[in-house]
C-alpha cells in the first residue's frame, strides 16, 4: 500500500506540473498509473479490513448452520517453516438439528468405500487412510478413534515409527452421529508406519491440535496452537498482495499506450495508402482525357482540383486525398513554387510509389517538352486499373476468409438441426 501511495502522489504531481506541457500518450500513462494505484489502495484497505485471525491468535467459528469456511494463513515456526502456507477449516458451531438413522447406516457404507484411499486392501495399508468428520453432505457427524494413536493419528495419517515389517493390526472405530441418533461402527486394518521427517511431524502436531479443538461444542472461536515441540509458532495472516498486483497492471497498461497509438497510426497510414491506390486510376484518367482534349498539364491538373472543391463546399461528393493533394499543389503554384517542383513534392506527399513515379514524371516532362507525356499517361491509366482489378480481387478473398469462420458456424448448426430429429426418432 505504501508504493502505491507514493506512486499515486508522484503520478499525480508530475500531471499537475506537466499537464501543458507534456505529450498526449504521457499524460495518459500518468493518468493511467494513478488509477491504478488509487484501486491499490482501495483494495489494500479492504484486504486489511477483511482479515479474521485476531490478536490473541484466534479465528471467529460460524453459527450453527451456518457452514464452515477456510482461512488461508501464513505460518511462521523458527528455521523449519518460514511463510509457509497453512490453511486451517474453521468449523461450524455445533449443531443440534436431528437426523434420519437411514443416513447413519448410508454413512458406513460411505467409510467401507473411501476408507482406504490410496491402499490395496484392509491387510495391506501402506498409506493415509482417509477419515473425515463428517459424511452424508455434512449431515452425518464422525468421531474417528484408533487403539492404536501412536500408530495412526486421527486425520489417518501413519506415523508409526518402530512398526515391524509384517505390520501390526489396528482397530479403528468411529462414533457416528446424526441428530439425536448414533452408533459406533468398527473394524480391522493391517498398517506399516511411515517414516516422518521433523517438519511433517511439526506441521501433524499443529493438525492434531487443531483437531482436537473441532469436537469441542459451544466454542465461538477457533485457537490456534503458540508452542507445539519447543517451536514457538508466528500466525499471520496470508496477502495477496492485491495492491502490488494491480500497481503492476497499471504500468504494463500505461506502457502500452504509446504502442497503441504507434499501431494507431500505422492502421490509419495503411488505410490511407489504400484509398490512395483505389483512386489513382481515375486521377490520371481525368488527366490523360482532358489532356486529350487539348488542354495543358496544369490546365487539366487545376480543373480537376477546382471541380473537386466546388463539390466537397456543396457536400456532394467524399473527400478523396488524391484530389486534396492537387489541391494543395494548385496553391503551391499560385504561391510561387515552381511547377516541376509542385509534381514532384506531390508524389512525396502522397507517399505511394505510383504518385512518387507520376510526379517524377510530370517533372521531367515539363523539362523535356509535353511531347509523348499523352502516350506515357494512357499506358498509365492502363497499368493503374489493372492494380485496381488486382486490389478488387485481394478484398474480394479476404471479404471470403473473413466469412469462413460463419460459415462453419451455420454448416455445424445446420447439421445439428438435422441430425438430432434423426437419432431421436431412431431411438424411439
């Protein structure tokens, strides 16, 4: 919470300072990593606000009916665990809602199933047993006990040491409880102990004392053990590091932005090429064909752009860039700049390699005499709406890979529509 605070204030600062002056994409990163630190700040104070583990190392048990709920937490225990990722069961109060007995002989069939686990057969448990307080979707209550405790514990674990390699046999017997009503089921298991190093041992030692608080009836609050084997235990509470996370968020997006307008600006070149190839063709047209009818270049050239402003001040025709380029070249005439000169700064303008290539060409004509230019423009034209026929055409299939996707759509809809009449209808 504290970098996003300071982040916040810096953010904030350099947009007050800098407002006017900075570009337009920094002033959005800094908006940007502001937004983001104040939601890291609003989530910073609701993950503090919204902690259960209380001082005195206890967490709040939920009403009767209630249910349970589980809290993540960190365990701190000298040099064996450090921020080690505890998540304790925090059960229900006791309940005292009675039950049906049918659940009771259900809940024996449940055990026979899953008691088990991992393991081959009753004579053959190698591994954890499974045991759990409760069965029947939470109905039925379990009580599980071992003659044996030092052998298997009560989450079923094996932590039996110095167990003989033929095993030894082990009764467990588990008080069921439905309601008011319960019964005691029991039975045999042959068991081999596992070998526990000194942390799984600790982190058994923190289960059992957990466990042993569970069946405790009327306890509002859930402690949790402060010294287990000498080890003096630290409980705090598990972040996620929320802020930090969406701090984070805010500068990938805020780096993001200026890549944005980058491709922006690259979509709107690309678009702008495009449209500037679909209407070279009618550009050099229009001046091959007034060219023909005994006009001079510049005559022809000027026509065209006069002819387009009257219409665009009317509103009756789009803006095309071909002709607001000759636009803009008429006034470079009639502002001085030489012709030749006006043609060739048009092709660059434009930035297309025909327009480049056309006024170059109209440049050096004009060098060179207006003989031979009528020719080199109609084969012009010509070549121009072959391209255009080629662009035609390249639209023309992506317009039909775009389409291909809903097309398969529609094809497996259809085949749906009629494929499944026919197999209900078969099956009846």
């Amino acid at each position: 919470m504290v970098l996003c605070g300071f982040v916040f204030a810096v953010a904030v600062l350099l947009w007050l300072l800098g407002r006017k002056k900075l570009p337009e994409n920094q002033v959005k990163m800094l908006l940007v990593l502001s937004a983001m630190a104040v939601l890291g700040l609003m989530a910073g104070a609701a993950e503090e606000a919204g902690g259960t583990l209380q001082e005195e190392g206890t967490l709040p048990r939920n009403g009767a009916g209630e249910g349970a709920y589980e809290e993540n937490l960190q365990l701190d225990a000298g040099d064996l665990l450090d921020k080690y990722d505890y998540t304790v069961t925090v059960p229900e109060q006791v309940l005292t809602v009675a039950e049906e007995r049918k659940l009771l002989e259900q809940a024996k069939a449940e055990i026979e199933a899953e008691f088990l686990g991992e393991n081959k057969s009753f004579s053959e448990v190698q591994k954890k047993v499974v045991v759990r307080e409760a069965y029947q979707g939470e109905l039925v209550e379990a009580e599980w006990e071992f003659d044996k405790a030092e052998i298997v514990d009560y989450n079923g674990e094996i932590i039996g040491e110095e167990l003989p390699e033929e095993g030894i046999l082990v009764q467990a017997a588990v008080e069921l409880t439905c309601g008011m009503s319960g019964c005691c089921y029991e039975f045999l298991f042959l068991v081999k102990p596992p070998v526990l190093s000194e942390r799984e041992q600790l982190l058994k030692e923190i289960s059992d004392y957990l466990t042993a608080q569970v069946a405790r009836p009327g306890e509002k609050k859930l402690a949790l053990p402060q010294n287990i084997g000498g080890k003096t235990l630290q409980w705090s509470e598990k972040k996620e590091h929320l802020p930090e996370k969406i701090l984070a968020l805010g500068f990938a997006i805020a780096a993001a932005i200026p890549l944005i307008g980058v491709s922006k600006r690259q979509e709107a070149k690309k678009k702008r090429e495009e449209q500037l190839l679909i209407e070279y063709p009618d550009m050099v047209s229009k001046l091959a064909l007034l060219m023909g009818a005994g006009m001079t270049l510049f005559g022809a050239w000027k026509k065209i752009a006069s002819e387009y402003e009257i219409k665009r001040k009317n509103h009756s025709v789009l803006e095309r860039i071909s002709c607001e380029e000759m636009l803009y070249t008429c006034h470079e005439v009639e502002g001085g700049i030489g012709e030749g000169r006006a043609y060739e700064r048009f092709g660059e303008r434009c930035g297309v390699a025909r327009y480049r290539k056309l006024g170059n060409t109209l440049s050096q004509n004009l060098r060179k005499g207006n003989r031979g230019l009528l020719d080199l423009l109609e084969s012009e034209v010509d070549d121009a709406f072959e391209e255009r026929k080629s662009i035609a055409r390249k639209y023309g299939e992506e317009a039909g890979t775009k389409l291909l996707f809903p097309m398969m759509i529609m094809l497996v809809m259809i085949m749906v529509l009629l494929l499944v009449p026919a197999i209900l209808a078969f099956q009846v």
